[in-house]
C-alpha cells in the first residue's frame, strides 16, 4: 500500500480491519516495526482525536511522530502553479513539501475544503499537491472530501458489535448544525461502508443529497422516521449542501436524533465522528445512553491509525 487517501477495495478494507483488531487486542504486538522510521503529521486546520490517535499508534509501532500545525506554526503556503508570491503567501507547496518528505518516511496530513470553490474541493487540490511534491507515502487524516481515517475506525466499531451470521441495516442520518460542515466524514462513511459490501440507507431533509461518486448504490430516503425502522447502526451527521454548495438550507430541530426516534429501532447502536454539538446534532440522552458508540469509536481511532502505518511500513 503506497498511500491511504480512500476505501480501494474490499479486501484491503478487511485486512486493515482484522490488524486493527489485532492492535486492539495487543497494541505492543509490532512495537520494533517502525524502530528509526519518522511520521509527519501535517495540520492545516485543527484536530484533537486525529492528532493523537496517529501519534500514540506511531508510537505503537516504534516510530517517531512530528505534529506540525501549519496553520499556526508554519508559512503560508501558495498552492497555485506559476504564482506570483507578491502577497500574503510566503512558502511554495513545491518547496515545503518537497522539503517534508526529505525529513519524514511518512507524511499523515490535513486538508480542509473552502467550501466555495466545488471543483476545486472535488479534486482535493491542497491534499493533491502535498501527494504530488513530497515523494513520499502519504496518510490521509481527513481530505477536502474524504476521511478514510474515521472510517475505517468506524468499521472496526461495527464489527465488534455486529452479529456474523447476519448484515447490520446501516442508516447514516444527517443531523442539524449552526454551521456549514464538509462532506468529508459522510463521503467516506458511505464509500467505505458500500464498498465493504453492507446496505446502506441515507436520509436527510431534501437538498442535502451527497456526490453520486460517494452514495451510488445507497437508498435515500427523506422521510428519517421511515429510515430509521429496524436499524442495527445509526450514523450521525451534519453536512452542508453539496448541490448549492457549501449552503445552509436547513437547521430544522426534529432532525435532532433522541430516544423518540428509535422507538421502531430497539435494538439500534449510535455513531458520530465527534465533535458533536450536544442537543443540537444528538441529544444527551443518546450520547450518554446505552446506544452510543461514540467514545469507542474514538478509541478505535488508534488502532485504525496504527494499522495503516504498519501496512504502508510493509
């Protein structure tokens, strides 16, 4: 595996699950394996679970791990190919990237999209230009479009709570919010969870439709009570218009997930990436309550991180 910036297929997806199971179980278990090996974890914009999950599962196998925080301690970069730098921008992508991957084995960077430029954040410009200067391997910790970081923490959630002798309904519920939010999480979330073979269903207010590239093969639904029947796995998010892009069309408050929702879905685990705005995107009682499955989500963030770091160190 030379980089790890989307779901490639269904058996990777299974193999790096199965690791990261196996980390879980003993996370020292290839503590030799990065001995004299360098992670740079490269943010342009903040993190908290993603930033250190990734340093404790470099740690876990022995490597060295380097957070920079280009946003606040480092130039501003230009992106644009034949700029002329007489502005506000100090450093070239060519350079500063150029320059990383001469410092680390792996660069583990973070991109977030403007949100006002669509066919730029579709193509995932600034991810693209650090894979195109660095020369080096390069983890995603969540892209101008995806987080495959998340997701695939989010799958090993599922398999421990999932019944092998059957397919969980998996249903990922948009959520109200104040702000506008990436598509990042849910792309993802839907391209890995149809790529490992589960249905999914999508229900969201209309105008909050996804990129077909993500949800082909999903079934939407706008009616959320009528979604939500018999579900096994409830995935919690907010995300702005992808259509009208980067808009607000909604913050209607019955979107907000409660007890009241899951009244058809007795059975029914609850996921979000954090972090949550509580009584806004989910109600307390769910997020403190026996459904959630949030705090081991975010603990399985180590071992996710820690099992692509051990594929791509081979």
């Amino acid at each position: 595996m030379k980089h790890f910036t989307k779901f490639e297929s269904r058996e990777l997806g299974q193999e790096l699950i199965d690791l990261a199971l196996a980390y879980k179980a003993k996370p020292s278990l290839d503590l030799a394996k990065g001995r004299g090996k360098r992670v740079g974890c490269i943010f342009l914009n903040p993190s908290l679970r993603t930033r250190v999950s990734t340093q404790i599962a470099a740690q876990n196998l022995g490597m060295e791990a380097i957070v920079l925080n280009m946003d606040k301690e480092g130039w501003a970069l230009e992106m644009k190919e034949g700029a002329v730098m007489n502005k506000g921008t100090v450093e070239h992508i060519k350079d500063a990237a150029g320059v990383l991957g001469s410092y680390f084995d792996i660069l583990a960077i973070r991109a977030f999209p403007s949100l006002t430029n669509r066919d730029e954040d579709i193509n995932d410009f600034v991810f693209g230009q650090f894979v195109k200067y660095c020369g080096k391997p390069v983890v995603s910790l969540e892209s101008a479009i995806r987080h495959p970081l998340q997701s695939l923490a989010d799958h090993v959630t599922m398999k421990e709570f999932s019944e092998e002798k059957r397919k969980p309904k998996v249903v990922m519920t948009w959520g109200p919010h104040i702000k506008a939010i990436p598509h990042a999480v849910a792309n993802s979330f839907s391209e890995w969870t149809l790529g490992m073979g589960h249905e999914l269903t999508i229900t969201h207010p209309e105008g909050y439709e996804l990129d077909e590239n993500f949800t082909k093969g999903a079934t939407l639904e706008y009616n959320q009570s009528k979604a939500l029947e018999d579900a096994d796995f409830v995935y919690v998010k907010n995300w702005s218009s992808f259509n009208d892009y980067g808009k607000i069309l909604s913050t209607d408050q019955t979107w907000m997930l409660t007890e009241k929702h899951l009244k058809k879905a007795k059975n029914a685990k609850v996921m979000h990436c954090l972090p949550v705005r509580r009584n806004l995107e989910l109600s307390d009682e769910i997020l403190d309550g026996a459904r959630s499955l949030v705090q081991r989500q975010a603990e399985n963030r180590i071992y996710a991180a820690q099992a692509v770091l051990s594929k791509i160190l081979g």
